[in-house]
C-alpha cells in the first residue's frame, strides 16, 4: 500500500499523529484469515527521496503508546 500520511511543511507530531492512524487502520483491517505477521516491512520516504526503513513491530507498538 503506497500511502501519503502528510507533508515537508508538518511538523513531527503531526506526521507520527497520521502514520499512527494509519497503522491502526491496517492493522483494524486485517482480514481474520491472514496467518502470521500482518505488516512484513514498512518504508517511509519523500516523493523523490530514497526510502527510510521502519520496524513493524516498533510502529506498531506506538500505535499502542499513543
């Protein structure tokens, strides 16, 4: 899933506030089906820059700090 969760002008708080809200809502829709781990990598980068890699597990676990 290629997604935006915000933009060069936010500040800190409000790109971890969205990538927040968007881990909660992938992981809400998860299919009860799916075996295993979920979300296998996570990348985060600008529309031109090189990518930033992200622990799932460290991402998710804001989501339940937050």
């Amino acid at each position: 899933i290629h997604a935006p969760i915000g933009k060069a002008t936010f500040g800190e708080a409000e790109l971890l506030a969205n990538l927040t809200a968007l881990i909660e809502a992938l992981v809400r829709a998860r299919p009860a089906a799916v075996k295993g781990q979920y979300l296998r990598t996570i990348t985060i980068a600008s529309t031109m820059g090189p990518g930033i890699k992200v622990d799932p597990a460290e991402a998710q676990a804001l989501t339940k700090v937050a």
